[in-house]
C-alpha cells in the first residue's frame, strides 16, 4: 500500500546532506571533499614517469607526455593499454602519437 506513495515533497536536500554528513563523519554540516588523482606525465621514448610540470625525461632527453585518460572523441574513460575506444570505436593510437 505505501510503496507506491510519491514521498518527494517531503524531501529537503539540506536534511539530507546533514543526515549523509552525519552517518560519514559524526557531524552535522560535513561536507565531503572528493580528491581527483594527478596524472603524471610519461616519457614518450623510455617510458619513465615524471613529476608534475616536467617537460623533458631526466632519464634520456625524450619528451614527457601526459598520458591519454579519456578518450578524446566521447570523453569516456579509457585504460592505457587500450588501442580502441570501447564506447565510439575511436583510435587511440592515433591521438597518443600527436601528443
């Protein structure tokens, strides 16, 4: 009987970030903080890693890229490993060689 009752105008978005904060960190008014990771760039010719910023491989002289996280036809989220978009079909291969 109750389960199909449209609850909705009953809803205040401000109890219910209170209640959320309360049940993730035992205070009312906690707000969340969602930390993205950094992505480091790559030597395009010895594969190292680099810090942030670097423009040139310490290692051989080589380029330091970033390394392609989305795909830049749809901007889903891809592996490095892949060669192929999964969601458009669109080559990676090609977008990694321009960077």
């Amino acid at each position: 009987m109750g389960s199909n009752l449209d609850l909705r105008k009953y809803q205040d978005s401000e109890l219910i970030e209170d209640a959320f904060s309360k049940v993730v960190s035992g205070k009312v008014g906690y707000k969340t903080v969602i930390e993205r990771k950094k992505v480091l760039p790559k030597c395009n010719k010895c594969g190292k890693i680099g810090e942030e910023g670097q423009k040139f491989c310490p290692n051989c002289g080589g380029k330091m890229v970033l390394p392609l996280t989305h795909c830049p036809q749809c901007k889903k989220p891809i592996n490095e490993s892949d060669k192929f978009c999964t969601e458009c079909g669109f080559d990676l291969s090609k977008a990694r060689q321009e960077n």
